[in-house]
C-alpha cells in the first residue's frame, strides 16, 4: 500500500492549522483568571478549541487513505510551525537545541517517508 499524494498533504495541512491552534491556546491561557466568566468568555480559548478541531479532522481524511507509519509522524511538522509562530508572536527564543532537535524532526519525516515508494 502506498500513501497518496492527497493524504500527506492532509496531515501537512492538519500540523499547520493545529499549531494555530496552540498558538491561540497560549494566547487564551494568558488572559485567564480564577473565575468561569473568562474561560467561558475567551474567544481566543474558543478559536485555540475549534482550530485542533479542524486540524483533527484534516488529520482524520488525510490517514484514512494512507499508511499510518508513514503519515503519523508527519504531526510532528506541527512542532516546527509552533516554533515558527511563537518566535513571530511572543518573541521566544530560538536556541541551538531547538534547531537541533527540529532538523532531527525533519530527517525522521524524510527517512520515513522514503520508505513510502
């Protein structure tokens, strides 16, 4: 069995939306106080809420086609977008270890899915 096309960018596109979602996670959880009313009123909880929702269900069309080993992995991609995004939008720190540890990411996507021909 081999992995459509159509199905690794599901899951590709499934990463990016899901990391705009732990983006807009954060940015909820830093307006958060120790009553109901701002969680129930947190917009950018809602929209951190609703885009994992959407990421999953990309996710869901992009695996059902393909192979799992070649596909599940490719979540990981969501690591490198969050990196990407909390650079650009909270001015995180890049370090050493972090580009490390994302081209490792990278070479496990790349060596898996060369078994994918």
């Amino acid at each position: 069995m081999t992995t459509p096309l159509r199905s690794i960018l599901l899951v590709f596109f499934a990463s990016f939306i899901g990391s705009f979602g732990a983006v807009f996670l954060k940015l909820g959880a830093g307006r958060l106080h120790r009553d109901l009313k701002t969680i129930i009123f947190n917009w950018r909880l809602a929209v951190g809420i609703a885009l994992y929702l959407l990421s999953f269900i990309f996710y869901y069309l992009g695996v059902r086609e393909g192979e799992l080993s070649i596909l599940y992995p490719m979540v990981s991609l969501g690591y490198i977008w969050t990196l990407v995004w909390s650079r650009l939008f909270f001015q995180e720190p890049v370090s050493r270890r972090k580009v490390v540890g994302l081209a490792m990411i990278m070479v496990g996507i790349v060596v898996l899915n060369l078994g994918n021909r």
